[in-house]
C-alpha cells in the first residue's frame, strides 16, 4: 500500500489534454456526472500565450475547469 500511495505522490498531474495540466478537484462536484479540475503543472512547462478552456473533455467525461492551481504558471 505505501508503495502505490508513493506513486501517486510522485505525479504532478492526473492527466492532459491539448498540452494543459490538470487535476481532479475533490471538493467540487458541479453536478450528478460533472466534476471539476484544476490547472496544474506538469511535465513541460507552458509557453507562450495559454487558453484555458471552461470545460475539458477527458475520457468521455466533460469537467468544469474551475480554479488555476498553486505554481501552475510558476517560473
């Protein structure tokens, strides 16, 4: 068990999509199938002029975009 927990330390990111960084937000579910996310950092860092979009699709789900993450523009 710890190792699994090590792992899931170890990632800045739960996933991408169109080269943005995001995170599953565990407090804030915007409806019955809707989550949201956070924009995060993660394994390149951004460049240039960046769109963040109100919703992203993710594996078939759609997910608010509804907060920018600590340090996801850091640098």
């Amino acid at each position: 068990m710890l190792m699994s927990m090590a792992n899931l330390n170890a990632s800045a990111y739960a996933f991408e999509v169109n080269g943005i960084y995001y995170n599953y937000n565990s407090d804030i579910v915007v409806s019955y199938n809707t989550f949201s996310v956070s924009v995060t950092f993660g394994a390149v860092e951004y460049q240039g002029d960046i769109a963040i979009p109100e919703e992203v699709i993710y594996k078939g789900r759609t997910l608010s975009v509804t907060r920018i993450g600590d340090g996801a523009f850091a640098g």
